[in-house]
C-alpha cells in the first residue's frame, strides 16, 4: 500500500496523452477536458456512496468505468491511490486526502480549459 497520509501532485500535469486523445482540435481538447471533469467528479461520488452502503463494488466499479481518464491524466499518485481504495478498508482521512488530490487534478484540468 502507498503513503495515503499525503497525496499531493509531485510534478504539474503532464497532459500529453490529452494532445493525441484530441488530435490537436482544440473542441475536441475541451470536451475531453470536460468529460474528464466529469469522470473525477464521479469516482469522488462513488467513494462516498461504497462508504455510505458499505459497498465497496460501487467504487471498484467506477474506478474501472473512468479508467481512460485515469489513463490520460497519468498521475502515479491518483493511480496508487484509485488501487489502494479498491483494495483496503476505507477511513475518513484517506477519503479527505482523495477529495484533495481529485480537487487538485481538477483544477489543473480547468487551466487547461483556459
């Protein structure tokens, strides 16, 4: 298991996956970027509910659903701690430290919009 005591970005993010994903069209570049928003948005809910219905199958399976998008953003931090989340038992401080990491790709994501 990975250090969950701390997820912060080590480096900015390298969105070049985003450039061959979009093949240089910029609309197409937004609304990857918006979906990929969405995707992280949506593995944010579904750690809350596989907390609240004690169901951890809800986060495993929407983990795999937004598996591009954790592919393109290629951040080894969101990647070790998606797989420690689907592998261990969840606490309030790993679940604080993920909603800080997601808000951070987030916002990085919005810049990217810009």
């Amino acid at each position: 298991m990975t250090n969950l005591i701390k997820p912060v970005l080590k480096e900015k993010l390298q969105l070049s996956q985003l450039d061959l994903f979009s093949h240089g069209d910029p609309c197409l570049r937004q609304k990857l970027v918006e979906l990929m928003i969405e995707n992280i948005l949506e593995l944010q809910y579904a750690l809350r509910a596989s907390i609240e219905q004690c169901n951890q199958v809800i986060f495993q399976k929407t983990s795999h659903k937004v598996n591009t998008t954790l592919g393109i953003i290629d951040s080894p931090e969101l990647m070790d701690f998606v797989e420690d989340l689907k592998n261990c038992s969840i606490d309030s401080d790993m679940v604080a430290n993920f909603n800080q990491l997601c808000e951070t790709i987030i916002k990085t994501l919005n810049e990217e919009m810009r």
